[in-house]
C-alpha cells in the first residue's frame, strides 16, 4: 500500500511544523486534550512519559499506566514506571513501582520487559508479572511482585511457578475475564490459568498455536476472545495479527492482520488491550509501543488507537493522530491538531542555522544531516507541533521550546526512523499559556541501530531531518 511516495523527495523527509490554533482556554503548561499516538508525551512534571510494554488498570475511577522506564543507553532493566490519569489523556508520575534489585534476576544489568498488573479478586492484592532474562535474552521466565496498594512498591517475589516450576518463556501478557478468573499469556500462544491467590499457575489452559506471536494480549467483547500478538522482529515493527476463539482452550482461528498490511500496525507493536466501558458503549483501546532503541526512555512513543471490533473482525483502518475518549460514555469522538501551513521558505518565521539544502522541485524542502544544524521558529500560540516524513534514513531531532524569557519550556527527542516513509505528527507540545516562544528543531547526527545474535545491524542508515512547511498562528 503505497500512502505516502508522492511526498518522498529525493529520500529527503519531511517536517510540517504545526502550530495548532488553539481555541480553548489556555491550559497549563503539561495538558493534553486528546489521546496522541507517535509522540512523547510529558509528564505532570515535565518529563516524558517513560511506560513501555505497558498495561492499564482502572482502580477507584482512576486509570494506572505500569510500563518500562528504560534509559537511552542500553536495554538493562532500570525499574518499571506507575503514572496514574483521570482521563487517559494527562498523566502524572506516581513512582516507579518496582525499582531494579540490589542484586539477583531483576538485578543491575538483567532484562524486565513488559510489566501487567491485575488485582487479585480474592486477596485484594494487586499482582504484576513481568518478563524476567538476562541482557542476551537466555535466561527467560515470568516474575511477579505484590503490592497491597495499587500505585506500590511492589515486592519481587521471583518466578511465577507452575507444578513447581517456572514458566520459562519471553514476552508475555495477562488477561482478566469476567469472572475476575487471572491469565498469563505467553508468546507463541501458551495460555495459563492462575491460581485464586493470582500467585501460581493452577492449569495450563491452551499450548502455543504457533512458534512467532510475541508480545500477546487479549480481550473479550461478548462470547468472543480476541488473541493479538506479533511476528519476532526484534526492536523493528511489524504487521501485528490476531486470533479468535469463543474458549481460552480454543480452538484458535488465525484472523489475520488487524492493521492495512504494511503499516507494520501502524508502526507499533501490541502490548494491551484496554476497554473502556461506558453508560453508552465500550470502546477497545489497542495500545502499542513504537520502540526507538537505544533511545527508548527518551524517543520512544505510544500508539494508542481505538479497535473496531465486529463479530470475528478485528481491525484499525486508519491511524488517528489525535482522537479523544468519554470515558463516562465510553464513546471515542475524533479530534483535529491544525490546519493552516507556511512555506519553509518563510523567513518572517524562520531561522537556519548550518548546512540545510535547499530544494524547490514540486514540493520544495530544506533538509539537513549536519551534526547541530538547526532551524528556530518565533511564534505566538498555546501549542506547537511537528509533522515528520520519517523514513530509512532518518535520525534522531533534539526539539526545544523557550519562551520569552529564554527559559525551556520543555525539550524532547525525536526519532524519525521508520523503515518506510511515513508522513506522521512526531512531536507535540502540551498547551501552554499563549505567548511568544521560539521552537528549535536540532539535527543531532545520531540515529538508532540494533544487531541481532548473528550481528546483523537494523535500524536507520542516516541522521537527516528536513522542514517542508510551518504552520504559525499569531
Ligand atoms: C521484541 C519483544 O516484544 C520486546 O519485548 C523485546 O524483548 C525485544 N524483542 C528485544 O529485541
């Protein structure tokens, strides 16, 4: 499916900087107003939100995001992160709920990948479960920890055990049913059955279906279980797909994908599946990582979309950058970030600095690839944002926001790697009190690589950043 080749210029990417008419009143500085996918998103205090391999629980009338914290240095576990949101939209770091251990399997230099919460219907307790390796993935098993409240700190208790032995297996997700009865999900398709205490494995309901299928996770809609999961492509996306079956015993029909194939799902990869039930419908919120190794904690971003769920039919048709939630009604309503755009070339609002090529074909383009190339944009407005082709050869972009008084308002990383060209929104402020701000888009000359065990190097191939058009709003 070939979206975007019309606006590839000479494998040049291009930057829309947005600056979003902002109609309501001003918010302050940290506030969204709507689920935004492929951007980092910023904390209550101003840092990005860092919850990778996530789910999300509802607990009192509030939402809880566990995830990984993750650095921009290198893959070894560093904690898992709990924020907590009345609307799924503005996020405030809570802690991080389970910190690395002084030593053993979720030591310094170990692996934790994609912690679950559930609450234990029975004990009140709540539960989290993880992926537990080493840093060369060899030494698998699902952990759990337990906390008596929610936010925790959660309490490594070590393997999850079954007939007394681990559950030896990588990537893996849970599932709650109706009956408040706990799952653990494992790649491939394995489904076990947890004990009333949520505390072992009781029954191993369904053996693996298939030898891919990583980063599982289910949800039900009426009699129908929906399995999701991914091919094994390590830090690269990929065309996710999915299973149905009216029985977590099966038998498991293969669906096929779920996103327009070669979207790679949207450039994501599945973690969970979220209902949000309302007074008027439930709305199924797949929620995806769109990794950026190395620089997961920084660049990373979520790909939060609605599910249409219709019989058998599982599927996201188009990408949403920006959509809101009732999450009273449960009814998931569209939601727009601009309109208007002005020509690079404009230099009423533009500054560069550095090496940037200036290209007027059809559609003309200022790109550059230097290493502190720079361009800053003076403007007035409440929120700004930036549209990035990114593409094979894109890099990482250093995004500053100042005001007046020269003081950061905020500064972000992006990536603009995708292994096809993809026209996206990749950066958006929160609203912020009108005024005069400069925003600086900086070519940071990195970009991100991964090997695999036979040392094969994936990832992007170049550092380029370009800007097309701007769009100001006095
Ligand atoms: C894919 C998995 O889904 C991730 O959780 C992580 O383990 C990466 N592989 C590591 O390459």
């Amino acid at each position: 499916m070939n979206f975007i080749s019309k606006s590839i210029i000479n494998g040049s990417f291009i930057i829309f900087l947005l600056i979003a008419f902002h109609i309501s009143i001003a918010q302050r500085p940290g506030s969204y107003n709507a689920i935004y996918s492929g951007v980092p998103w910023l904390d209550d205090k101003g840092n990005v939100v860092s919850a990778h391999g996530a789910n999300i629980v509802k607990d009192n009338g509030r939402y809880y995001l566990f995830g990984e914290a993750h650095t921009d240095t290198s893959n070894a576990f560093v904690g898992f992160n709990c924020y907590s949101s009345p609307d799924l939209y503005n996020w405030k770091f809570e802690r991080i709920a389970l910190p690395v251990q002084a030593s053993g399997k979720l030591g310094p230099n170990r692996v934790g990948e994609r912690p679950k919460v559930m609450k234990c219907p029975k004990t009140g307790e709540y539960i989290m479960y993880m992926h537990v390796d080493t840093l060369g993935y060899i030494d698998q098993f699902v952990g759990y920890a337990t906390s008596k409240t929610i936010t925790g700190p959660y309490v490594f208790k070590g393997p999850l055990l079954f007939n007394g032995k681990p559950v030896k297996k990588w990537d893996m997700g849970t599932f709650q049913d109706k009956d408040g009865t706990g799952y653990v999900l494992l790649h491939g398709g394995d489904i076990y059955k947890l004990s009333d205490d949520y505390k072992s494995v009781s029954e191993q309901v369904n053996k693996a279906m298939t030898s891919g299928f990583e980063s599982p996770a289910i949800f039900r809609k009426d009699s129908i279980y929906y399995f999701l999961g991914s091919h094994l492509t390590s830090w690269e996306k990929n065309d996710n797909y999915y299973y149905t079956a009216t029985s977590l015993k099966g038998p498991w029909t293969s669906r096929g994908l779920f996103a327009p194939e070669g979207t790679l799902t949207w450039n994501s990869q599945t973690t969970f599946v979220l209902p949000i039930e309302g007074s008027k419908e439930t709305t199924y919120l797949f929620m995806g990582d769109r990794w950026s190794f190395p620089k997961q904690a920084s660049a990373a971003t979520y790909v939060w979309q609605p599910l249409i769920v219709s019989g058998t039919s599982l599927s996201i048709p188009k990408f949403r950058e920006a959509w809101k939630i009732n999450t009273s009604t449960g009814v998931a309503l569209p939601s727009t970030i601009g309109k208007k755009t002005i020509e690079n070339t404009d230099n009423r609002f533009i500054t560069y600095s550095g090496n940037w090529q200036h290209e007027s074909d059809s559609t003309s383009v200022s790109s550059s690839d230097e290493k502190g190339a720079s361009l800053s944009v003076k403007f007035r407005g409440t929120q700004i944002g930036l549209y990035g082709l990114s593409g094979p050869t894109g890099g990482y972009a250093r995004i500053n926001l100042k005001n007046t008084k020269g003081k950061m308002v905020l500064s972000s990383l992006v990536d603009m790697y995708t292994k096809y060209p993809l026209v996206s929104l990749q950066f958006l402020s929160p609203f912020v009190p009108k005024g005069n701000y400069t925003l600086t888009v900086s070519v940071t000359g990195e970009h991100g690589n991964w090997s695999d065990k036979r040392k094969n190097v994936y990832g992007s191939t170049g550092n380029l950043v370009s800007l097309d058009k701007i769009f100001i709003n006095d």
